[in-house]
C-alpha cells in the first residue's frame, strides 16, 4: 500500500539552529510531491511542488530537496514565525488529482 | 485576489440534526475538493468535483455524507443525520486543474454533542 511517512513527529528547535524535516513515500509512480504548511486553526498553506528526484525549491528559509524514495525540508536559521506544522503529500501519476497526505511535523522555535 | 472562502468556521450541534457546510473556490479553478482533518486520521479526501462534476466519492464515509457543486463558485457538504464521531474540521480546497497544487480555505470545526 501506497505510503507517506513524515519524521519526527515534532521539533523543537532554538531560533537560528538549522535542520531538516524528512516525507519518505512508498509510491508507484510519482507525479509530484507537495509540501505545505498550518497555522494552529487554519487551513493548510502551499509552499512547494517537487516533480524529479534532485530538483530543490526555496522561499525564504525554507529549501525542499527531492530523491526518488524522499523529500526534505531544509530551515535554515528558524525564526519563531517559522513554526507551524509542515505536512507533506505525494500525488501519483495514475491518480493525479489525489493528494495523500503525511501526519505532519510540528516544528516549535523558541526565541 | 480572493482565496477559498467557507462557512461557518465553527459549527456546533447536536447529534440527529443536519448540517451544511459551504465553500466558494477560487475564481477559475476548475477543481473542487472536500477533506477533513481529524488527530487520529490526519487529512482525508471526502469527495473530488471537476468542471461541477463528481469524480471521486470513495472518501465519502458513508450516506449520512453528501456533497453538491451547482455552479462554479459554489459547493455543499451536508451530513444528515450527523453523529459525534463527525466532529471534525472539514477543509474545502480548489485547483485551478486538477493535478496542480490545491489552496485551502481556513476550514469549518464541527462539533457534534
């Protein structure tokens, strides 16, 4: 069964301490990978769409890598308006309109 | 411009009454999509319209769920008759085709007693 796993479950991290959340998948035929982000009583954000393994997109410090077995989410020096969770969904080429959805990364920066 | 509107944002009832829930896309996206997001099952694809039409309704969970697009600018969720096991918060998103990214709206939390 088609599978999205994202790791940790949460981070806390000190305001400036990079790091790295990771989204693996068990997909038969990828299409594209979407990474988004929540607010607490919100509705998910969109940041980026990854297509082929080794394409990257940035937006602020924020870098989304791309293999074929996984993504990651790159936050270079976390600011506190940088936590949220960060869910991450895999669409497949057979099924295209469908997003599956990981459980999420719930990143927590203390000043 | 306008992202994807949806009311109410909070809903309260009690069990055995119907509820709708309302969502308008974005305009010029053909897609429309309802999801709900719970703690233990994460975010879950209800039902998947293109150009007004129903494509996909395997994520409906059973009959009490229906879902409606009259037009373009317009969907419905009813849940008739609704059961604590609803509560949740129910998400509508829209795509401007259906494989590219989908943008959501700020979701309806409904509370079923």
């Amino acid at each position: 069964e088609d599978q999205v796993t994202q790791s940790p479950e949460a981070l806390r991290l000190q305001e400036g301490e990079s790091s790295s959340l990771n989204c693996s998948y068990t997909v038969s035929g990828l299409r594209g990978l979407f990474w988004y982000r929540q607010d607490p009583g919100k509705g998910p954000e969109f940041l980026f769409t990854l297509y082929s393994a080794g394409e990257e997109k940035e937006k602020e410090r924020l870098k989304a890598t791309l293999t074929k077995k996984e993504s990651f989410l790159h936050i270079t020096a976390p600011k506190p308006e940088d936590s949220a969770t960060y869910l991450c969904a895999v669409q497949w080429a057979f099924n295209d309109y469908k997003l599956s959805f990981g459980a999420g990364t719930t990143v927590t920066v203390r000043a | 411009d306008a992202g994807v509107i949806q009311s109410p944002r909070h809903e309260v009832t009690e069990m055995g009454q119907e509820v709708t829930l309302r969502c308008k896309p974005i305009s010029g996206h053909n897609s429309l999509f309802w999801y709900r997001q719970t703690m233990m099952r994460g975010l879950e694809l209800l039902i998947y319209f293109n150009n007004n039409v129903p494509i996909d309704d395997s994520g409906m969970p059973e009959d009490r769920f229906s879902a409606k697009m009259p037009n373009a600018s317009f969907s419905t969720l009813k849940i008739q008759p609704s059961e604590p096991r609803d509560s949740a918060v129910y998400f509508c998103a829209s795509s401007r085709l259906s494989n590219n990214e989908q943008f959501f709206g700020p979701g309806t939390r409904l509370t079923v007693l």
